[in-house]
C-alpha cells in the first residue's frame, strides 16, 4: 500500500504524466504480444507454401486450388490466388507484375500497428522529462516556504525523475520489440517474394531456354502468342 501510495504522490507531482506514461506501457505491450503472434502465424503459413512448391517442377493447380481452401486469409494465400486466376496466356513479365502487386498488397497487413510501437519509442523518453519537469516545478515550490525541509526538497526531486526513469525504461522495451519484430517482417516479405518467384518459375517453364537442338520456346508453346515470342527472342 505504502509502494503504491507513493507511485499515485508521483504520478500527482508530474501532472498526471506518469498515468499517460502507463497506458503507453499497456499498448506496447497489447502491439507486441498481438504482433508477435501475428507474424509467427505468416512465418509459418509461408513456410508451408514454400514446401509445397518446392516439392514440385510444375504447379499443379488443383492441390493449389485445395491448398487454398484450407488457408484462404494469409498473405502467402493471397498471392497463390492470384497466380492461379491469371490467364498463363499473358507474357511472363505481365504475371511477374501481377504478382509483385499482390505481394506489396500485403505489406500493410503485415507490418500492421508497427507505426504504434515506433510512435511509443520516441514519445515515451519526452513525456518522462516533461512529467519531471513539472514534478521539478513542485518541489521547487516548496522552498519558498521558510519551513520546508531539506529532505521533503530532496524527496520531491527523487519523485520528480520517476517519470523520466519510466519513459526510458518504456523505450528500451519498446525498442527491442520494435527491431524485433521488424525483423520478422522483413522475413515475411522475403518468404512472399520467394512464393511468387516459385510460383513464376513453375507456372512458366517455357521462357526457359531451349535445349540445342530443340524446337524454341516460341514454337513449343503457342499460348504464348506474338509478345511472348518476341520476349524469347530478344531473350536469345
């Protein structure tokens, strides 16, 4: 009781900064934890398409397509849709670009509430040296008054330098939950990058180049069309 009757003297002589100082506390900690799930939970749903493409030479559309069904809300899900409802008749790099799209479609979803953490590294560190300034101003006061004593002075200044002391320590946290998780989404967006070379790579085998002596990518697949054949030629 005497901890916390002190704590509610504090946060009273800094202006009521160290109560804004605790809620900032809870939302970094809400951001973190919901984020560090969130991520996890796209780590590892890319992982599974990646073991799904790369068990194959060729995308076979059908166990895609129920692939899906079972995981329909995930970025990588996301992506794989659009490749499977795109007309392979198009030239490879419209389908490349439509799948970069589909990536950076994604990307506010994954690096989502991050903005939050950021905000509260930096806010964190001024509202602290405002709440004890302003607990600084209090105690000050004090020694207009001929009786006040030395230790009550001395006391004020050590509430005073809580809330710088609770602003720094909430953005040490929040700096390392901030890189963290940054970290992570950076490793999302390279595993969606992946997905959609893969997927690239396997729904378009035929901008290979062709074997000596074979016919031409061109000639062995007349879905290509005009601009197809151009892109294998210049390619040549």
């Amino acid at each position: 009781m005497l901890a916390l009757q002190t704590l509610a003297d504090a946060a009273h002589k800094s202006g009521g900064i160290l109560y804004i100082m605790a809620l900032l506390l809870l939302l970094a900690l809400a951001v973190t934890i919901e984020r560090f799930w969130a991520l996890g939970r796209m780590q590892t749903q890319c992982r599974r398409w990646v073991r799904e493409l790369k068990g194959h030479s060729h995308v076979d559309t059908g166990l895609l397509r129920e692939r899906l069904q079972g995981d329909a809300d995930s970025p990588a899900a996301h992506v794989v849709a659009v490749a499977l409802s795109h007309d392979l008749g198009d030239p490879l790099d419209h389908f490349s670009d439509r799948l970069e799209e589909a990536v950076m479609d994604q990307a506010p979803q994954v690096d989502r509430g991050l903005w939050m953490l950021d905000t509260i590294v930096t806010l964190a560190p001024l509202l602290g040296l405002l709440g004890t300034i302003v607990g600084m101003f209090n105690t000050f006061q004090a020694l207009s008054h001929p009786a006040a004593a030395t230790q009550a002075v001395t006391g004020g200044v050590g509430e005073a330098l809580l809330a710088t002391a609770a602003g720094l320590f909430i953005a040490v946290l929040g700096l390392v939950a901030f890189n963290a998780l940054h970290q992570r989404v950076r490793l999302v967006m390279h595993q969606l990058e992946r997905i959609k070379l893969m997927l690239a790579n396997r729904m378009y085998p035929h901008y290979r180049s062709p074997q000596p002596g074979s016919r031409g990518a061109h000639e062995a697949s007349p879905r290509l069309g005009a601009a197809g054949a151009q892109s294998v030629q210049l390619l040549q």
